[in-house]
C-alpha cells in the first residue's frame, strides 16, 4: 500500500492519504509517496519551526489509536451497509428508514435491522472505549476488531 504525504505548515503535521497498492505514476508537487512501512516511520514525527521532531511515545499511541478506530468505525459502516445491501435494500439508513412502514415484511426488516445495528455500535464503542482507556490492547487489524462484536442476524422471512 502507498501513500501520500502533505505537509501541512499551518499545524506542522505531515498529512496521509491512501493513494493505492501499487506505486502511483504522478502526484502533487507538494506531496510524496511512501509505502506503508515507511508512512508508520513518518507517524512518529512533526515539523515543528522548520525542523522534524519525534513525538513522544505517549504522541504516537494516541494517534495510532485514533488512527485505527477511524478506520475501524468506517470499516463497522460499510458492513452495517454491506448487511443492507445484501437485504435487498440501498443502504443501513435506508433500511432502518422502513421501520415504520404499513408493509409488514419491510418493517420487520427494518427492525430486526435495527435491534442488530444498535446492539453491533453499542458493543463496538464499547471496546473502542477500553481502546482508548488502555483497558484493552490494540487488535491487529479492524477485521479483528469487528470479528469480537454481534453477528449480522438473518432477514426475517429469507
């Protein structure tokens, strides 16, 4: 995976985006690319006055946590859609849109949606909160965080 980094000189942060797994054939001149090692190299740094300093230990917890939980809970959106979709319907908002519909099967969908999807963010802000308080390590990867909370159920009726 590479990246994209930007210099922000306003709060002296280099910023990152995700550009692709392959090497990318042009970028900003403002920019540079970097692979995934060598961006996780970079999170340890600031510019500070012109020059390049090295966070704290305590700096760079912090931001890889808030780094991981970001990916996490967008990861945790896009299943919560996927279930949707899979459902039959557009997305997880408008799922649960259905839940007060005169048409019995697609409020029940929405319901059984809901129960889940709540219960799924509950469980989840949960351990990001054990994350955050040092009361639980950092998974490994978002999948195995997701992989610890409630089980999408089945569509009522299928």
């Amino acid at each position: 995976m590479f990246h994209s980094l930007r210099f922000n000189p306003s709060s002296g942060d280099v910023l990152n985006q995700v550009i692709s797994s392959e090497p990318p054939a042009a970028i900003d001149d403002d920019q540079i690319a970097v692979t995934a090692e060598e961006w996780e190299a970079w999170r340890e740094y600031r510019v500070e006055s012109g020059k390049l300093v090295k966070l704290d230990s305590a700096t760079v917890s912090a931001q890889r946590i808030s780094a991981f939980l970001a990916d996490a809970s967008a990861t945790l959106e896009a299943k919560v859609d996927a279930v949707a979709a899979a459902w039959g319907y557009k997305d997880g908002a408008t799922l649960a849109s259905w839940a007060t519909s005169a048409v019995k099967a697609w409020a029940a969908d929405a319901k059984a949606f809901v129960a889940w999807r709540d219960a799924v963010w509950t469980a989840y802000l949960a351990a990001a909160a054990k994350i955050q308080s040092g009361k639980s390590d950092l998974p490994a990867s978002a999948a195995d965080l997701l992989a610890t909370l409630p089980a999408a159920p089945a569509k009522p009726g299928a």
